[in-house]
C-alpha cells in the first residue's frame, strides 16, 4: 500500500518541495541524487536515502543528509538536521529496486515530481552481477535468483519511464553528454546551473569495478565488455533474450542492447548439436 500523506506532527518535516527519486541498484542514482542536490534551490535541502516504500520516509531511510550550498553540511543526527534545514525544505526522497506505482498518493501536503534513474541493460546487469559476485555469502544460484527478481523490476521501469507523469533520467546520457543535464535541469524545474558529474559517491560501496577516488576515471561505458567473458553475464544475457516480453521493452528504449542480445540468443542456437 502507497504512503499516506503526513502531518508535521507525524514526522517534524514539513517539505516545500518533494522529488521522488526511484531506481534499480547500480544505476548512477547517488551520483544523479548528488547532482540533484548540488542543483537544489540555493544548493540546500535534505536527501533521505533508501526509504522503505510504503513507510514513513523519515523514519524509515537508511541514512538522511543535509545539504547546504551544494554540499553534505553533515552536522549532528536525523532531527537536527531537519531543523537545520529549515521552514519547507527542499527534499529529495530515494527508493532503490522499485518503480512507482500507477497512481501514487502524495507523501506530504506539497507539489511532488516523480523521476526513474535508470541505466542501459547490458551495462547495469553487468555492474550489479559483478557486485553480487564480490558477496562472498552468495554462491550461484543464490545470486541467479538475485539477478531474476532484478531482472523483472527492470523490465517494469522499462514501461514506467515512458509514462507521462515520470520524469526519466538516463545514467549513460547524464554521465556522456553536458546538454542532456541541461535539459535534465528544465524538466526537473531546479534552478541550478552546475552540469559537472561531480564526486565518485560513496553509496553502495562506489563502483563494481574500479576504486576510482575521481569521477574522470571511472568507464562506465565500458562495464559490458569487461563482462562479456563471465559465464554467468552470458547466461543472463542468453536467458533475458529468450524473454519475448523482455525484448519488446527493452528495443524500445534500448534497441542496440536488444539488437546485441538477438545476435547472442542466434549465436548459441546455430551452436546446438543435436543427437
């Protein structure tokens, strides 16, 4: 069941302005999130971090930061910070492996913009695999079952981001191209002009694949091909092409990653020998 929306009694925080930020795992949502924020009105508001969904976000996020011209002021804990932010706040509340849903209720008495960060196929299935695979706890089919609920979720968003009252962000555009953030900025109706990439974050651990202390160093354009020789990405990818309702979403948004996949599910096929 959706959130309700909340008093000032309930939670202390009485937001001017809400973005509901959701998106799977591996995406570039910090990255995207500190932008954001960086571009806030006066560079100032509250970012809460992982919220349950249906849960009270204050309450329930797993880490609250507030920022002050563009930077994570730090400063004390969750309810000093609320009051540090002041009278009606600028508020950017995150859900991670969730899409919302049809028609969702607002979470507080103010104007709230829906947005998906979202990520090419091939590219963020290759960052999340490898850092399931850096879990010494998950052995295969533990991190096959993983990726397959992964899997469906992101084939939702591949629906949801076309929906009219989401405001879409794409990773691999936002990282590649300063005019995309621009135009990002408009839709998103923030005033800020900072179109830098900014710091690698330190959520979710930072990269799958690299320790990169500086954002110019990461390639995240190149995550696929450092995959391509894993037998688990190639069972993945060879399952997901099998998927005829996968495939429809994904070459409407990602034909290329879709084309790919056809040519690999044709690969193994012409390889079959039979009895």
């Amino acid at each position: 069941m959706d959130q309700a929306v909340h008093s000032a009694d309930d939670t202390g925080l009485v937001p001017g302005r809400v973005l509901r930020i959701y998106g799977m795992r591996r995406s570039g949502n910090h990255a995207l999130i500190d932008w954001i924020m960086r571009n806030a009105p006066g560079g100032n508001g509250l970012f809460l971090n992982n919220c349950r969904h249906g849960g009270d976000p204050v309450a329930s996020c797993s880490s609250l930061s507030l920022f002050e011209n563009g930077a994570d002021a730090g400063r004390g804990g969750k309810w000093k910070k609320i009051d540090l932010a002041g009278d009606k706040p600028f508020v950017a509340v995150s859900y991670e492996d969730r899409m919302p849903p049809a028609a969702p209720k607002p979470l507080f008495a103010c104007p709230e913009t829906l947005v998906i960060i979202y990520r090419s196929f091939l590219h963020w299935a290759a960052s999340l695999l490898r850092k399931i695979q850096g879990n010494g706890g998950y052995g295969p089919l533990d991190r096959n079952r993983v990726m397959a609920r992964a899997l469906s979720t992101y084939g939702d968003m591949l629906v949801r981001v076309q929906d009219d009252d989401i405001v879409a962000l794409c990773y691999d555009d936002w990282t590649s191209d300063p005019q995309y953030r621009e135009t990002a900025l408009a839709r998103l109706g923030l005033p800020g002009r900072d179109l830098g990439l900014g710091t690698v974050q330190r959520y979710g651990g930072g990269s799958s694949f690299q320790n990169a202390a500086d954002v110019a160093e990461l390639t995240t354009d190149k995550r696929s091909a450092q995959m391509a020789d894993d037998h688990e990405y190639q069972m993945l990818l060879w399952t997901a092409s099998r998927d005829t309702g996968f495939m429809t979403k994904l070459a409407k948004l990602f034909p290329a990653d879709a084309k790919r996949l056809d040519g690999l599910r044709d690969a193994a096929r012409a390889k079959v020998v039979l009895p």
